[in-house]
C-alpha cells in the first residue's frame, strides 16, 4: 500500500496529522523560510547591512550562510528518519563540516567576505536545527491507534510511542483523537469485514494505515524474522550500486586515515610490546564478504596464549568469546577496547577490500560457524562487507551468546534492509558518541 520510504518519512520526521501546528513545522517551506529570516536577515538588520548596492564581503557571506543552511536541512531532513536512535549530536559536526567547506571555497578564489557575518550565521544555523530538532523529534511523542487483529498488540511492548487500542469498528475513524498519527493493523492476519471496512474510511478520510512490521522496524531499528519465507526485506539483495561506491569511499578514506594515523599505529606498537609479551597485532581468521573467511588485524589487547597448551575444539570456541572485565586483557589492552584503538588496524582490511568501515561486524571463524547451526539464515549478514563498526554495535554493543547474537541480527538485517548512505553516516556519529562514553567494550 506504502513504500517502505513513505513509512519511514511518515512515522519518525513528517508525519500528516490534523494539528495545524505540526503541519507548519514539518514542512520544508517553513523550516527553510524560518532558518533564513533567522540566519541571514537578522544578521543583517543586527549590522544595519541592508543597502542594495553590491558589497562583495557581504554579499558573499550570504550565499556562504544561505549554501550551508540548505545543505544543512537537506542533510537534517534525511538523518532524522533514524532520529530514534540517533539523537542531536550529528548537528553541529553537519553543520560545521559545510561551513568549513565553503569558506575554503571563498579562500581558495580569493572571494572577500565578512567574519562577523559568517560567525553569526554558523551560530544561529546550529541553534535553529536543535530547535528543529527539539520541537519536531524530541517533543514528537507519536500515538498510534491499533486494530485488535493478529500481531499488531505485540507493539504495546515498545515504549518509543503512545498507544490506543481499537475496541468496536463500529466507532468510525472520525472519532480518533486529533493527535493519533495513523492506525496499524497486521495486514497479514485474518481480518473481519468491519475491520476492513474501518481501515477503508480511514484511508478515504486521509488518516494513514500502516502495517505493524514497518512501524516497529522504525521504532526499534531491528528486523525481526522468524523465517526467511516471512520477512519484510523485500529483496535479498542489497543496492549494488551502493556496494561499489561504498568499497571506493572506504579505500579513499582508509588511505588518508593511515597517512595521519601512522605515527599513532607506530607508537601504539612499541606501547603493547613494552606492557606485555607476545605480537603486536593479533590476527584471527573470521567470516567475511559473501561468507569468504580473512584475516582480520586488531592491536593484541590480551595476554599471549601459551602454545604449547592442547586446547579442545569447546575450548577453542569459549575462548573466542570475550566476557566483561576478561582476565585475559591487558593492562594497556582494557585502555585500547575502551577508546576502539585497537580497532585500528583493520584499516588494512579496508584497503584490502576484506572490511568496511561501516558494516555487521566480522564474528570469528569458529563462532560464525556455531551461530549457523544454532540461528536459521545467520549466514545472510554477510551479503554486505563487514565494518569496523556498525547498526549492531552503536544499539547493542558487543555479545556472544546465542540469544543475544539473535537480537543482533536483527539489527543487522534492518541495516542490509535500509543499507544507505544516510544510515551510514548516521552510524558515524553515533559511533563517536560509542567512543567517547566507552559504550560497548569489552
């Protein structure tokens, strides 16, 4: 009935609902319009700047400060479909990098141009989104009224949204309250004839009607699947396109990162060889690119395991497993899990095509070949490259056992499912904020 984009667009950024308000905010025109009386003419009406003469340093601050507050809401508007997860802290480094940017354009050619304007609008640019941000993410509480048919009570669990629970069909859909966002229903399930034709006034009063599937896919960021017979994928197949373009970025920026990081990767280095002994680097075998085992490259973080103990194949698998507070770590090494450091190698994996930076993340041989026998389709993450860091791990962080990996591929199929530039980017972020609180380590 819907594409999976509308869904989204619908349930966590634009909603249509009949509060006049909302309506006004959610829309482009008025978020466009308000950032630039609030960017560009007050700056202007501060300055008494206002003579239509041409003056070449302001004039070209305008067009820096009207460029970056497009780009700035295009960027905004796109990031916010996963604004459930994602929070505001993707603002100001967005805003900051286009700023950056077209000022070394105004540099570069030697265009004249005004620090007090520019310094003025950078910073109204970013208040004007956190309050974006605030009035149409943080204070948007959803409700959602649900037909009481098939699985659509499961969405009761999930307190991301307010709930109203439909009892008699008979009360016809003028009656929902004005702030009910859309009516969900299973699609999938048995449905009476007033139920169906409940849902048909619905659509003919434009009040929206969504299956339950994408609207907890949206709430919870995971993809729940029981059967790869009954999901919501829609294809098997991720953006090929994508998956090319990607492996290009990743190989450009994983050489610039090692030009800067080398001298870090060196020290680092002598560091771990002087805290304990055994290798630098640890290479463990895992599964990887369309289910081809690799080498994967990390900082030792861990006491060298003597070579001469016989191990069995069950303590082979247990000690892939890494617990919390392992006694195997390091001194150095509960320093290099905490910030991520000792992640930095597999920039290597990266410019070997092995990785990404962004991607499920590669689980050893041996414990990928114990998920397949235990969880149906675990194998199906690896349709995308792996990643340094990824969907799973900014939610969830790392585990091992077997139910939690189960909730762990859900989040990685909701990340193949919606496999974007936009979810990437917004797994950057939230990546710093996983490295600055230590979120996740083990």
């Amino acid at each position: 009935m819907f594409c999976e984009r509308d869904i989204k667009t619908l349930v966590l950024s634009q909603i249509i609902t009949r509060n006049t308000l909302k309506q006004l905010l959610f829309r482009l025109r008025f978020q466009l319009l308000g950032g630039l009386f609030l960017t560009i003419f007050l700056p202007l009406v501060l300055k008494h700047n206002f003579t239509l003469v041409y003056l070449g340093s302001r004039d070209n601050s305008v067009f820096v400060i009207f460029v970056s507050l497009v780009c700035s809401l295009y960027i905004f508007r796109k990031l916010t479909v996963y604004s459930s997860v994602l929070g505001s802290g993707f603002i100001i480094p967005v805003v900051t990098a286009i700023y950056a940017i077209t000022l070394l354009l105004l540099m570069f050619f030697r265009l004249e141009y005004s620090r007090s304007l520019l310094g003025m609008g950078y910073v109204l640019n970013i208040l004007w989104f956190y309050v974006l941000y605030f009035v149409t993410v943080h204070l948007k509480r959803h409700k959602f009224a649900l037909v009481p048919n098939g699985k659509a009570k499961t969405l009761l669990s999930i307190s991301k949204a307010n709930w109203l629970s439909l009892s008699d069909p008979k009360i016809g859909p003028t009656a929902l309250d004005k702030d009910c966002d859309a009516v969900i229903a299973d699609f999938s399930a048995e449905m009476e004839a007033p139920w169906q034709r409940y849902l048909a006034q619905c659509a003919l009063l434009g009040v929206p009607v969504f299956d339950y599937r994408q609207v907890r896919e949206t709430l919870t960021g995971k993809v729940r699947i029981a059967h790869i017979s009954e999901n919501t994928l829609g294809t098997l197949t991720p953006n090929i396109f994508y998956i090319k373009l990607k492996l290009l970025v990743d190989f450009v920026f994983a050489l610039l990162a090692l030009m800067f990081l080398a001298p870090i990767l060196v020290v680092f280095a002598v560091f771990i060889k002087l805290d304990s002994r055994g290798p630098v680097l640890f290479c463990q075998p895992r599964i990887g690119y369309r289910g081809q085992a690799f080498k994967c490259y990390k900082f030792r973080s861990m006491k060298e395991k003597d070579s001469s103990e016989v191990t069995s194949e069950e303590d082979t698998l247990e000690s892939a497993k890494t617990i919390t507070n392992d006694p195997r770590i390091t001194r150095l090494g509960h320093f290099l899990r905490k910030s991520r450091i000792d992640e930095l190698p597999q920039i290597f994996n990266i410019l070997k095509g092995e990785m990404s930076w962004i991607g499920p993340r590669p689980e050893a041989s041996v414990l990928s070949e114990w998920y397949e026998e235990k969880l149906p389709f675990y194998s199906y993450r690896h349709v995308v490259r792996p990643g340094i860091s990824g969907w799973a791990q900014v939610n969830q962080g790392h585990v091992v056992e077997v139910g939690d990996v189960h909730e762990k591929l859900q989040y990685d199929f909701y990340y193949i499912k919606n496999f974007s530039l936009w979810l990437d980017i917004s797994i950057v972020f939230l990546t710093i904020r996983t490295v600055i609180t230590g979120g996740g380590a083990k």
